[in-house]
C-alpha cells in the first residue's frame, strides 16, 4: 500500500473491505467524519465499544502514518497482529524488538510502507528517536497521534503514568497533527484531565453510553460449595472462556486447584507467581489452551481477549469502578455473556476488618464509602445496569431487560406501619445511631448502653418484637436504599431521616419494599433469538472452533485472531456454499476471505455431508463418497497408489468417524512406510530401506497424515519452516494448488515437503 496515494475507498467500503463490518456501531460514523476533517477527539466508550476502528478506519483512509501511543506491549502487540492478518499494513516498536528488528522496521516505515505506527510512550517521548521522527513528519507525513487508554494522562484516572503527561511536548511539536484520546473510563473529571493535559483543541467529545447490552448481569448468594456452583456454571459455557475472581492468592490457588480436579482447564494467575509463569498462563489462555483463569484482580488489564463469556466474581469487588471494568472484560465481541457476582455478608465482614487495619482515616473513610456502594449494588433490587452506570453519572432510558433483578423482580409487600416504626425510633433516638442500635431499641433489648441514654423509657422501645433482627435489617436497607433514611458514609453508618422519611411519617408516602427475608433467586439467563444455535448448529459451531484452533495454532496466534465467535456462530447458522457468501458474514474482510475462504468452507461442506449421512433418512451413497484432497496428480508421485478418488472436487477433511472412516483407510504400502517412520526413520532412510523414492515417502506420509494417522511432523520438517509453509498456505489461500504456494515459498522448499505439511490441515486434530 503506498502512502501517498490517496485511498479511494469510503469509510462504509473500507468498513467491510478491511474489517468486515456492514455497519458502524453508535458513534463511530461521526467520530470517523470528524477524524477526517481533522478534528481533535476525545472518545469515551465502554470496553468492546469499538474504539480502535475510530482511529485505524481514518488511518487507512489518510496520507501519512497515524502513531498510536498504546502503554501495554500485549495489547499492541496484538492489535498490529490482528490488523496485519486483515491486510493492514501496521507495526510496533517497543523494547520486546531486537535493534536489527527495529531498525529495519524505522526503515520500512520512513519508505512509507506503514499506515499505522504503535508505539510506548517511552519510546516516542525518547530523545534517540526524535530524527526518525522529524524525518517520518518530513518524508512521509504524521496523519494523526492517537493516545489509547488515554486515562493514564489523569491522576484521577485508575491508572496513571506520568509519561503519558509528557504527551503534550509532541502535540506541541507537531502543532498540525491532530490528535484523538480514547479511554474507558468516564467520570467527568478525568476527561477534562484528559482534554487539558492533552491540549486537545475543541476536540470533538463523544460519549458512548456505559451500558453494555450484551452482558447479563446477576448477583448471587455464595453457597457453601462455592467451588461445585463455579464448576457447573463452566461446563454450562461449552468450552467458552471464563474469569473468576478471587480476592487473595491463596484463594486463587485454590479454586484453580478444585476447577482442575473436576476436569476444567483453569490456570491461575496472580502477582505471587513469577513473570514467566504468569506469561505462560496467561498466553494459554488468550490462545484457548486453558479455559479459565483464576485470577486475583492483577489479571486482565494486559489482555483484550474478545470471547471471554463468563466472569465471575467469587469475593466482593474493591469498589464499583473496578467491578465494571472487571466484569466489563466479558464479552467483548459483542455477544452475550455473563457477569455474576457471589456475594455473602460475611464478606463485607471480612473487608470491614480489613479497612479497619489501615492506618490513614481518611484512607478509611474512602474505603469504606465504597464498600457500602458494592454493596448497594449486591443486595439493590433495581436494573443492575442501572446502578452500575449511574455510577458513572449516566441515567439508563430503560431497565436493561436481561439482569436477574429485570428477569426476576422480587415481589413487593407494603410495609408502611413498620417503616414508621423504624423511622419514629430513629427520630426520637435524636438521629445519632447507626442501625443495630436502632432494631435493639426497637426489639426491647436493654443492654448498658441503652438504658444509659434511657432509650429503654422510649415509646418505640420494644414496639418491633414481631420482626426478627434479619427481618428488620432487610427493613433498614430497603429503606436506605429508597432514600427514606441516610445512613453516613463516615464509617459510623449514622442514621437520619430524608425527605421522604418525614413524609412516611406524617403519613403522606406509603413504602413498599421486598418480601422480607430474600434470597437472591437463580436466573437463567435468556439469550436472544438471534445468537442462540440450534442443537446442530451449535455441533457446527464446536468443530469450526476446533479449525480455527488449528489453524491459530499453526501460526502461533490466539484463535481470534483469525476469526471472532461471532463470525464462527454466523458460519455455523448461515452455512454459506460459495466464496461470495462467505465474505457477506460478518467480521471477514476481503483478506480474511482470501486466506481462510476455501478451507472453511471445505469444513462446512465436510461437516454437513457427514451429519447427512448420519441421518438414515439420505443413505444415497454419492452422499458418503469420500473426495480426496489428493485429486491432484502428483507430481512423480508412484503410480501403485494413485489418488483414491481422482473426481476434481475440492478438498474434504477427513476427519473419519463414522461412517466414513470404513471409505478412507491407508493402503499396505504407505503402512509399510509408517511403521518404519515410527520406528525413528528419516524419510531417506525409509527410501533406502523400501528402495523408493524420498518423494514417494513423503506422499505416503502426507497421505498417512489426511486419513488420521499420527506422524511425527516435527521429526521430518523444522517448526520454523512449518511456519514458513503455513503462512504461505494461507496468504495464497488455496489448499487444491500447490503451484502457487511453492512460487511464493521458492527454491528452497520442495513439493513433497509443502504436501506433508499441508497434509496436516486435513488430518485429525
Ligand atoms: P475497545 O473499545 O475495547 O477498544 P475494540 O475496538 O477492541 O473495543 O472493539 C471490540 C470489538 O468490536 C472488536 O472485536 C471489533 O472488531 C468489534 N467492532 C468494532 N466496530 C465494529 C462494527 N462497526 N461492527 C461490528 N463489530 C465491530
Ligand atoms: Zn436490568
């Protein structure tokens, strides 16, 4: 792609050429016009919002090269290898890069060959890089500086660093280059932080909503046998990836421990254990190897990993801000996911005692304020994303519909007289005591303290017999919760009483609050219509998951890199029959169509031939005939074992269960040639031995391989030029044709060598 040309594509075509999108979400359309025009921009949305298209969309579309300032080596790292599988051409600089690496790649760059540039800070800020800096403004122009997690400017934001302040010296550098500031973080102070520290210039403010529609949100009371619920709710996600959250390492090691016994790939991961055993968890994970992670809350902010679909919290979140962005990792693709909290009161006990330990009051103070709003939160009876959002200042139009409180109101009873009880004892107490104070007067208790203030001469003193102390502390809340009390956030939980208290008492209000003694019901969470599979579909959906693997794994990548759930649902729901139907589904641009197409499709067509043949209603026989992958002559391939089936049909995966198995079977020859591989061989050996040509060894192999016998690939072919050949499979996206591949790969590598290593595509996994 050459820079200076200009790019004639609209944002709607580069929209589904590069990224494979129909449409753009809320918000995106305007924020990409403004970023044409030039504007500064500050973007606010939640996680899985779709920041990064509102700067790589206007990049592809710009002269010049946008630099993307991204303080998280992972993540960029994994941003520039998503883009660059979608044909984009991007790159990163950061200090994981060798100095021949990196200078090669500052070349690449000043000749004009990348649109997108991530960078550390550190690094753009260094003094080292400023001249290939001047000279990228000079030769091939900066279109624009994106600051991501453009929280980290601000102090009020949960994770400064003071380099990102330093920003500010390039934006007055390069006084042109418009800038845009992405964060999902919204209070309202830490964006002005971030437009002055910034010195973004009228920028264009875009503030998403903070609700997440595709989460299902419920809060849960935490049984005896956490570990059984944790492990059931798991298996209920089908191998779909899953966070829990615990709050200490030593419960951490634990649940992870109890998840393995009963079966589950979970890991854990905590800031106990050593950098690289956290990498290597960690990389397991976003790569699908592991499907749980425990975590204490030291894990998630490295990842961007698209498909998590359950998070759960085992112990109460610190505050309510980290619970979204926790919980908030779910779901990232857009589709449905989970989010749910177990909460017991004897956890507040626990983080009540541990605020207590800390010695700064105000330190206190603070902690304990949001204590009490995690647990509003956990034991509020309205739309859950309503609280959480209000949190952040944002008022919802409507209850979100899928949360258990929406799913699952709990009835309401009128419990006025007793209100008026609690609210007359308060008063007459003079508004000085916190709760248990209160239903002690109000149950008759008359212990020191009590009658020392002789609250035991009282008209409310043991008017509230009728009620348990439970009972009246469910009372106590949901009369906090509706404002008719206010309980002080000072750490003492005074008690007053609101505007709406005196109106109860002078008989004005009635109260209507939760049938006494609850007990947060189950959900089950209904997903919508249109992103559940049918039972088949879903069969398909698992073995496109299983090519995807493979695939990913061939190339050492996380599988979503090569395609989101998304798409995989739509691929298994629409099962398209040509090329030109595949690149309609959503997430696959055109070079996605070009490297993957051909080979899922072959999948489709594998998959559902077989399961019509398992169905004894269509036992037509063309229905199970087997077409081969090796329609094609080999080239001096010998000719005793000539192609099984030389129909010129595209390739099938012979992946043989029933029945097809009895049709696909390796002939005595190539057993022949197995055995000895087995026995530790190397394809020349065996040649000699067998008095054959290497090539036809090798062709024995490959085919050994497609009907899913196991060959040491590894013994025969080195890992890095498996690769090689892996990548120029995919970059040619044809598996019928070897001519192809071998022009790109070249001299070096041979026919026989490609077909061996192709050969494991359509083997058993
Ligand atoms: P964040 O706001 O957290 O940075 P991302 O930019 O990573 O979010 O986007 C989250 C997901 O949404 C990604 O998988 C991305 O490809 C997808 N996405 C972004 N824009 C669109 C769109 N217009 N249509 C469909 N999916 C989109
Ligand atoms: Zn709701």
């Amino acid at each position: 792609m050459a820079n200076s040309a200009p790019n004639p594509l609209s944002p709607r075509a580069a929209l589904k050429h590069y990224f494979g999108y129909d449409q753009f979400r809320p918000g995106q359309a305007e924020i990409i016009d403004r970023a044409i025009a030039a504007r500064d921009l500050l973007v606010l949305m939640p996680t899985g919002g779709g920041k990064s298209l509102c700067y790589q969309l206007p990049a592809l579309l710009a002269p010049g090269v946008t630099i993307v300032v991204s303080p998280l080596i992972a993540l960029m790292q994994d941003q520039v290898a998503h883009m660059v599988d979608s044909g984009i051409a991007a790159t990163y600089l950061n200090s994981s890069l060798s100095a021949a690496e990196a200078r090669s790649r500052e070349a690449a760059l000043l000749a004009g060959q990348y649109k997108l540039l991530y960078v550390a800070p550190e690094r753009l800020l260094h003094e080292g890089f400023e001249p290939t800096l001047s000279e990228l403004a000079h030769e091939v122009g900066i279109a624009r500086l994106a600051v991501d997690e453009a929280h980290c400017v601000s102090e009020w934001g949960h994770d400064f660093r003071p380099e990102y302040r330093q920003l500010r010296t390039i934006r007055q550098r390069f006084k042109s280059v418009p800038v845009t500031a992405l964060t999902a973080t919204a209070t309202a102070r830490v964006q002005e932080d971030i437009i002055r520290q910034l010195a973004l210039e009228e920028p264009y403010v875009h503030v998403a909503s903070f609700h997440r529609q595709n989460l299902h949100y419920s809060v849960r009371s935490k049984p005896k046998q956490l570990p059984l619920e944790i492990v059931r709710l798991i298996r209920e996600e089908n191998g779909g990836s899953a966070i829990v959250y615990c709050q200490s390492r030593a419960s951490v090691d634990k649940l992870a421990a109890a998840l393995q016994q009963a079966g589950i790939a979970a890991l854990p991961y905590h800031a106990g254990m050593s950098g690289e055993a956290r990498a290597a968890n960690q990389t397991a994970f976003v790569r699908d190897d592991a499907q749980v992670m425990v975590a204490t809350i030291a894990f998630g902010m490295g990842i961007d990993k698209p498909d998590v679909r359950l998070v759960i919290h085992a112990d109460l979140p610190r505050n309510l801000e980290s619970y979204y962005q926790e919980s908030g990792r779910a779901g990232r693709d857009g589709l449905p996911a989970q989010c749910i909290l177990f909460f017991s009161y004897g956890d507040r006990s626990k983080i009540e005692f541990l605020i207590k330990q800390k010695s700064d009051p105000e330190e206190q103070r603070i902690a304990r304020q949001q204590l009490r709003q995690t647990i509003d939160y956990a034991a509020s009876l309205l739309c859950r994303q309503r609280v959480l959002v209000g949190y952040f200042g944002e008022t919802l139009e409507r209850d979100c519909g899928t949360c258990d409180n929406c799913l699952n109101p709990v009835p309401l009873e009128d419990r006025t007289i007793e209100a008026q009880k609690f609210l007359s004892c308060i008063y007459r107490c003079e508004q000085r005591f916190g709760m248990r104070y209160i239903i002690d007067v109000l149950r008759g208790k008359s212990d020191d303290r009590i009658v020392r203030n002789h609250h035991d001469e009282l008209s409310t003193f043991g008017i509230g017999k009728d009620l348990t102390i439970k009972q009246w502390q469910a009372l106590g809340q949901a009369l906090v919760h509706q404002d008719f009390t206010i309980e002080s956030t000072d750490g003492y939980g005074i008690l007053t009483i609101g505007d709406r208290g005196m109106a109860v008492l002078r008989r004005e209000l009635e109260v209507k609050v939760p049938q006494l003694a609850p007990e947060p019901e189950k959900v089950a969470v209904q997903r919508q219509e249109s992103e559940t599979l049918s039972e088949a579909d879903g069969e398909l959906f698992q073995h496109l998951r299983k090519l995807r693997k493979k695939i990913a794994d061939l190339q050492a990548v996380p599988p979503y890199i090569i395609f989101s759930d998304r798409t995989l649902k739509e691929m298994a729901r629409k099962q398209p029959e040509t090329l030109a139907e595949f690149g309609q589904l959503v997430g696959v641009g055109q070079k996605k169509l070009n490297q993957y197409g051909e080979i899922f499709l072959n999948a489709l067509d594998d998959f559902l031939r077989r399961s019509r043949v398992r169905q004894p209603a269509d036992p037509t026989p063309e229905a199970i005939a087997p077409e081969s992958e090796f329609a094609e002559p080999f080239e001096g391939g010998d000719s005793r074992e000539a192609a099984p089936h030389p129909k010129a049909q595209p390739i099938v995966m012979p992946e043989p269960p029933e029945p097809v198995a009895q049709f696909i079977h390796a002939s005595e020859t190539q057993m022949e040639t197995l055995e000895l591989h087995r026995q530790g061989l190397s394809v020349a050996e065996i040649a000699k031995a067998r008095q054959l040509k290497e090539r036809t060894i090798f062709n024995h192999l490959a085919q050994l391989l497609a009907v899913g016998e196991r060959v040491d690939i590894d013994a025969i072919v080195s890992a890095e030029r498996q690769r090689q050949i892996f990548r120029a499979i995919f970059d040619v996206g044809s598996y019928t044709s070897l001519t192809p591949i071998r022009e790109l790969l070249g001299e070096e590598f041979s026919f026989e060598e490609i077909r061996l290593v192709r050969a494991v595509l359509f083997g058993q996994s």
